[in-house]
C-alpha cells in the first residue's frame, strides 16, 4: 500500500530537490513565494477578480499596510498578478491575477481543501504530542 502513495522515484526527488548552492532549485524557489501566509491569502482574494489596494486590505485585516505593499509587489514581480494605474486623481490602482496566478488557483484549491478537511485529525496530533512532550519534561 505504501508503494501506491509513492509518487517520485528516489531519482526523481534528488533531481526536484537539488541544490547546487545559488538558490536555482525549483520547487523551493516557487515554493517559497506562493507559500508564504500573505501571498496565499492574496492569491485567493485576487481569485474573485480585479481589487484595489484597500480592498485587499480590508479582506486581510491583520496584514500591515507595509507587509501588502511587499507582497504584492513580490507577487507581481513572480508574474502572479498585474499591477494596473489608471491616470485619474487620485491614481487608482487595481491588482488581478495573470494566467500564471490563475494556473496556480487549481492546484492550490486542492491543498486548501485538504488542509480543511485534515486539520481537526492535525491538530488533535500536535495536542496530542504537546501533552506527551510535557509528560515526559516532568
């Protein structure tokens, strides 16, 4: 049955994972980007279409302004999202996913389902350890 969950070779993994030193492993170079707390949240806000900054915010009230302003501005450096101003006064600006932002929407709906249906099971076992952890202290 283990053998059925398996999805990459041992050579597989060495070539997905390898790190020559300069930072130039895939998966973790774009991995680290779109995993991060805010660019998540982004990604999914941005999901229901073009927003504003304030709107962002508003959908992301614990976020500082300064820590919106970086990740959508690393966001749209990735190619994830577009960054549009229109010349009125005041400058409006509107963020939206590009394809490669939506692309990422399927893969990572999955993930977001699991987590929600796994994370009761998750977090009983992190009580569960935190509990045998502090026995064992004693």
């Amino acid at each position: 049955m283990a053998d059925d969950l398996r999805l990459w070779s041992r050579a597989q993994l060495a070539e997905i994972i390898a790190d020559d030193g300069a930072g130039n492993c895939p998966v973790r170079d774009v991995l680290n980007q779109v995993s991060g707390k805010w660019s998540s949240l982004l990604l999914m806000a941005l999901s229901s279409g073009p927003l504003r900054f304030a709107e962002l915010k508003r959908m992301t009230p614990d976020i500082s302004q300064r820590m919106l302003t970086k990740t959508l501005r690393d966001l749209h450096r990735d190619g994830y999202i577009t960054r549009t101003v229109f010349p009125t006064k005041p400058p409006r600006v509107v963020y939206e996913l590009t394809e490669t932002g939506r692309s990422f929407l399927a893969p990572f709906s999955l993930l977001v389902t699991w987590a929600k249906e796994n994370h009761k099971q998750i977090s009983e076992a992190r009580s569960a350890f935190d509990r045998a952890e502090n026995e064992m202290s004693f």
